[in-house]
C-alpha cells in the first residue's frame, strides 16, 4: 500500500491542527458560537465502471477510506455517442461508436447507486456529477482521406444538478433528449405522404391488352413494383430523418466555436448546478486507420481562450498532471479574475485540482495525486457543493511520500478586524492597512525548502523560499474606495504544489 498517504490518522490530525489555526483567526467570521471551518479533503473527476473508469464505486470508496480521502466528487462520462454520416443521407449511412456511459447505464440507476454508497459508507461523502461532451464537429472527408473529429475532449464537468430529468436533458452531442423540435419537424416527417401513392398504387389493378394467338385478351396487373419502390424511398428517409429533431449544434458545421459551450453552461446555471472546464490545457490527438477509407484523426487542442471567451460557469482545471500555465501570475487565470475585479464579468473564475482518474496505476496515476480542500462547516454533500460554488477551496498536488498543507490563508483589516478566506470579499477601509495570513506545513512533519509566491491582483507580491513548516504575515493596503483587488497563492513545486483560490478585498470609502 501507499504507506506515506496510508498514515490517515497523522494526515487528518494536521488538517484538524490547520482547521483549530484557522478557526483562531477567523472567529469573528463565524455565524454561530463553535462553528469553525473544516477542511474536507475531496477528489474531483473521478471515473467509475459505470463509464470508463475500471473500478467500482465500492472500491473507489475503499480506497478513499485507505488514504485518508473525505469525499469523491464522481464524474462518470455522460453520454459518448459519436458518429459519422454520408451526404446525403447522413441518418442512414452512417457509423456510430458507443462507449459506456451514465446515459447508457441509466441516469436513475446511477443516481441511485450513488445515494446507497453513502448510505453504507457515510465516513465518504459521494457527491454526483457527470464529465460532458458539449459539442464535436468534423472537417474534411473520407474520400479525401482527411476527415477529422475535432473537439471530442473540449469537455465540461456538470456538478450538482438536483434532479434526474435535468441530467437527462443536458444539451450535449448525441443526446436525443435535447433535440429541438419545430416546424423542420413536419418536414422530416413528410415521407410518410409517401405511403398513402404507395398504398394506392400497390391495390391500383391496370388493364392491358396482351395478344395470345390471333385475339386479344385484357389483362388486370397491379404496379407493385412502383408501390414497393415508394414504400421504400419512404422508409429509408424516415430512417435517415429520425429522430425528427435536430441537435442544438449541427457536428458537420464547423463554425459554431464555443457557443455550444456556453448554452450548456447557462442550462446548468438555471437549474443551480455547477460547471468546471475540464483540463484545458490538455492536449489530445489520435489517428485511426480504416484501411482503404483512410486515417481518420480525432483530435482536441488545448483550449486556455474558452475562460475568457465564456461567462456563467463556476470553475476549471487549475490543477492536473500535465503542464499548466493558465495559474501562473499574469497568466489566464489572471485575466479572468482581472475581468471580475473591475466589474466585466459578473462572478468570479475558480480553480480546482482534477484527477482525472479512471482507476489504479491506470496512466500511472493514484487517486491522492490530485486533490481539491473544501472548507465547510458541516460535512455533508450540500456544504461541499456551496464550497465549491463559493471558492472556499484550493488545490494540491501531492506524492505517496508526502502533501502541503495549507494550514492558514486569510486576509484581515487592521482597522476592523474582520477577516476573509478563500472565495470571499474583505470589506476593509479605503487606502487602511490590512495583513496577508498565510502558514503550510506538510502532512509528513518533516522540514523541506518550498517556493511561495504570493499573488496581487495578477502580479507577484512576494516570491521566494521558505522551509516548511513556516508561518507569514505579510503588510498591504486596501484599494482606494469603490475598488477591487485579490490575493492567491502558488506554494511548491513539481508533484508537490499548493494553488489557492483568491480572497477579494474591496475598498470602503463609506465613514465607519
């Protein structure tokens, strides 16, 4: 077993120390006496056997139970259903690849499956979730040996939605459920007109004259072989023609860009879920040879542009095991926020750590490496959703030897000592002091040289090298009245790194 992640007795009685530090500083924050913030140690993006993970949901919760893991955000594929269709009649001469989903498990089986885990294992919380497919379209063509599916990776993880019809109608490729039906309709329906000729064609009895010898003799025939043709032109279209609706996005269009995105992410904010860009800086390309048809490419380019280019949606992939640029100061991450702070984007962008894990050692991954703290006051599925739409979280990657530990990130006002975390808005004087909180420590106890940086408002306040375990505090000043800026942190390096999410700070120049 991983011994140095097995140890979960050590590993909880840290988070339970950095809970107490944090609970210390931030006691006037709280809403009720003794009610302090607990850190719940999630993984997020996890695949089980319902879809293309290779484990079981009870063995997934087995393993978070050995390693100390709190809580699994489940984020089986929704539907993968992907296909290619011939002009003209791309309904009927056509190729479908079906993989194993939720759609074809059943979304009620799922969700079912999901409420009795945690009714038997309720020391690991099971929150529901599904990883989609918004949209892929293709370029190119089979005969000119250049056809490519592009965008099958560009995916959203949907967290939260409270009900099964919700999940059922996401509006993603290849769900027939989100068909749009209209006036097109009538039209796709109207070989049925075809039936009634055949029909009559069929028991329609032609006389002819047909000469036997020296006479004439008239002959009743039927034209069936017309009938039949029209029955089957019939059928074949209505084939090609169902499910008589049309998908949101057509996949033969190539200039729908990310709108196919955003509808989704605006379906899902109305119904109250909680939408999270899956790893987009992840590259993804293969080619598929089918023998004289030639090489089909499937391909996903990473996609940094889609946090600027969509709003509404909650979060993305600020932590995976790839390399990642969009966190660093100034970078993507930045931008965004940047957006938020002087009020272009109406909510702010918050980043989480996805494991993208489909099952042990697959891909050399574990279900620790990458992990997302969520802090919340009571530990049930409903508070880890809140801290998740709130920002009241960071990310971690760790090894089997070792994780950070964030003990302490808070802003707090010299002049009123109120303080904030992660996720939240200081409310501090204009131009008045405040002081930046910050401690790490690591779940082994053991001392190591760390870099830290602080970020403010998308540049580097502090950057440097501290050994873990250490405590900072560092001296700022609130924006001028009316104004905005945010602090967050990137702690570590490698496989050992702390992203937190960003504390706001807002300036009052109202009199106190």
């Amino acid at each position: 077993m991983k011994s140095g992640v097995k140890n979960t007795p050590r590993r909880n009685m840290l988070r339970l120390i950095g809970c107490v530090a944090l609970a210390g500083s931030l006691w006037s924050a709280t809403v009720e006496a003794g009610e302090a913030w607990q850190p719940v140690t999630t993984v997020l993006h996890v695949n089980s056997n319902v879809s293309t993970g290779s484990d079981s949901i009870e063995s997934l919760v087995a393993q978070a139970r050995s390693y100390g893991i709190e809580a699994i955000i489940l984020t089986d594929n929704f539907l993968l259903r992907f296909e290619y269709g011939l002009f003209p009649l791309p309904g009927l001469i056509r190729r479908t690849v079906t993989l194993p989903s939720v759609m074809s498990t059943g979304v009620d089986r799922y969700l079912e499956a999901i409420r009795e885990a945690n009714q038997r294992h309720p020391d690991v919380l099971l929150v529901p979730a599904v990883e989609v497919v918004p949209h892929y379209y293709w370029t190119g063509s089979l005969f000119g040996k250049d056809l490519t599916m592009h965008d099958a990776q560009k995916n959203i993880l949907v967290v939260g939605l409270p009900s099964e019809t919700d999940y059922k109608r996401l509006p993603v490729a290849g769900n027939y459920a989100a068909y749009e039906y209209g006036w097109l309709t009538v039209l796709w329906l109207s070989p049925v007109l075809l039936v009634g000729p055949a029909v009559w064609l069929l028991n329609r009895r032609v006389e002819r004259k047909v000469k036997v010898g020296w006479t004439f003799m008239v002959v009743r025939t039927r034209q069936v072989g017309l009938g039949v043709a029209l029955l089957i032109v019939a059928v074949l279209l209505l084939f090609n023609n169902y499910p008589f609706g049309r998908p949101p996005f057509d996949v033969y269009q190539a200039g729908n860009g990310l709108r196919p995105h955003q509808h989704l992410i605006h379906y899902v904010r109305d119904r109250g879920g909680l939408t999270v860009w899956s790893m987009p800086e992840a590259r993804d390309s293969n080619r598929y040879s089918f023998g004289r048809l030639g090489v089909v490419t499937v391909k996903t380019d990473p996609y940094p542009e889609a946090l600027l280019q969509t709003r509404d949606y909650t979060a993305f992939g600020a932590q995976y095991a790839d390399t990642i640029t969009m966190t660093d100061a100034g970078g993507v991450w930045d931008a965004a926020l940047g957006e938020y702070i002087r009020g272009r984007r109406s909510s702010p962008v918050w980043g989480v750590g996805e494991a993208a894990y489909h099952g042990n050692g697959h891909a050399g991954k574990q279900l620790f490496d990458v992990e997302t703290i969520l802090w919340v006051k009571e530990r049930t599925p409903a508070a880890l959703l809140d801290a998740m739409a709130q920002g009241r979280m960071y990310s971690l990657l760790r090894s089997k030897e070792y994780g950070l530990i964030l003990n302490e990130f808070a802003l707090i006002s010299e002049a009123t000592g109120e303080p904030a975390i992660s996720g939240q808005t200081l409310q501090a004087p204009a131009s008045s002091p405040i002081l930046v909180r910050l401690a790490v420590s690591s779940d082994d106890g053991r001392s190591r040289q760390t870099p830290v940086q602080v970020i403010r408002s998308g540049r580097p306040m502090k950057m440097g090298t501290e050994s873990v375990p250490f405590t900072l505090t560092l001296r700022d000043m609130a924006p001028a009245g009316g104004e905005m800026s945010y602090y967050r942190l990137m702690i570590g390096k490698g496989d050992h790194t702390i992203v937190s999410n960003p504390i706001f700070v807002r300036g009052d120049s109202s009199p106190p």
